[in-house]
C-alpha cells in the first residue's frame, strides 16, 4: 500500500514500459502463446465478492494503487488487442496475493505476508513485547505460493484451448490478523500483536473467483501455514545472518 501511494508515477511509467516492449516483442518474434501478469488488486474496490473476471473495469479502482491498475489494465487490453487483430493466443492472469521463496523483505515496498514475517522475527530476536501490523486486523486477503501460480501458469501455456483472463487463488480469504497470529506461531514470537489503526487496510475484502481456472483441472497444493513455514526459512537462509540489532534498532547489512 505503501509503495503503491508514494510512487504512482514509477509504479504507471515502469509497468506501462516493460509491458508495451514486451508485448510487442514477443509478437515481432512470432511468439503465438504469452502470460501477461495483471494483479487481483486491479479489480474494482467494491467489486461483487469472489470477483470474478467479467468484473474487471466494471466500477471505481482502489485509490492507493490507480496508477498500477491503469497500467496493468492497458497491458490486459493490449493482449486482447494483439489477439483480435494478429491471432495471438496471449493470456492474461490475475494472482491473489503471492508470497514464497526470493521474496523481498524490505519493509517500505514488501507485501502483507513478507513484512509480517520480518517483523516478527526481529521482534522475537528484540525480545519484543510486541509487533505491530497496520490497519485493525480486519481486511480479508487468499494468499498463493508462488510454486502453486508457476504450476498454474505452465497448464495454461500448454492448454491450447486457455485464452482471455484466469484468476488464480486458493478460493479461501484470511484476515490480516488471523495471518498475523498465524505468522507469529511459526516464526515463535511469544509477544503480542499491536494494530496500528492510524494506518490503512486497504480494500476490506478481496477474494477471487476460481471457478474458471479450476475448471480446467488445476488446483494449488501448497497449504497456507506449510508455505509461510518454507516463506521463514528462505527469509532465515538469505537475511537473518545480515541482521544486526543496536538497542531498540534493527540493521540489515
């Protein structure tokens, strides 16, 4: 959320960038089969919930991230565009919230799950008393292991028959403070969780639609608290050895 308020301008100018080149390379190469990457936070805010893909641009956007969801919807539309006029077969997904190994852990650009396990491990190497989690614990997030969207990506390049846009999700939403706790257990800080309510939740509930993608025969195989589990130990194997604690400060070299 974060990130998305304080940049628009790189977040519209560098998606709208590598896109357009992309794209349009692929097809000046003969590339018959793409995946374009949208983003479920690209719906619209009040969007009918699970939202399914027909809701796209179908009301007002999240005001914390326009300028992103601009951007991916013109990369959308340029897919469909290429496959109307040059018979294409690109294909366009809209990932719930992702997280697994090779994540970023920096606090002012991660997402939910990512700065959750930072946060409660550098509590628990404090000895803390608490952690603190923006918003009030009540937004409803579905989080996908990135291994889950690979496997979905792969049938869909291989599916002659897969076109227009798929949603991939588990189809099962988790508030942030249900994440929280659930975060907090497997990285073993023993603290307590302090909501911070001067910050923003975002939009209150996004839980997609999976019907279509699931219709195909595919299905995610990584359980929530199994992937958070491999999430801290890759986060353990490539960060906590940089970590350096001064007084009430955490460094990261």
């Amino acid at each position: 959320i974060q990130a998305n308020n304080r940049f628009p301008a790189d977040f519209i100018y560098q998606n709208l960038m590598i896109q357009t080149n992309i794209i349009h390379a692929a097809f000046l190469s003969g590339v018959k089969k793409l995946i374009f990457f949208g983003s479920g936070c690209i719906y619209p805010r009040y969007a009918q919930q699970p939202i399914k893909e027909e809701y796209l641009m179908e009301g007002a956007l999240e005001e914390t991230n326009a300028a992103f969801s601009i951007a991916k919807i013109a990369g959308i539309k340029m897919c469909e565009s290429y496959n109307k006029q040059y018979g294409t077969r690109y294909v366009t997904v809209m990932p719930t919230n992702l997280y697994g190994p090779c994540d970023s852990y920096d606090l002012e650009t991660s997402h939910l799950l990512p700065a959750l396990i930072r946060k409660a491990h550098e509590a628990k190497i404090r000895k803390d008393n608490t952690f603190i989690v923006w918003g009030d614990g009540s937004a409803l997030r579905d989080f996908l292991y990135v291994d889950d969207l690979a496997d979905a990506c792969i049938m869909l390049l291989e599916n002659e028959s897969s076109e227009g846009i798929y949603n991939i999700g588990t189809g099962v939403d988790y508030s942030s403070r249900a994440l929280s706790e659930n975060v907090k257990s497997i990285v073993g800080f023993n603290g307590d969780i302090r909501f911070d309510l001067s910050k923003p939740n975002g939009v209150e509930r996004k839980l997609l639609s999976v019907e279509k993608i699931t219709a195909l025969g595919w299905k995610p195989k990584i359980p929530l608290s199994e992937g958070i589990l491999c999430a801290y130990q890759d986060f353990l194997d490539r960060y906590a050895e940089s970590c350096v604690i001064q007084g009430e400060m955490t460094y990261w070299l």
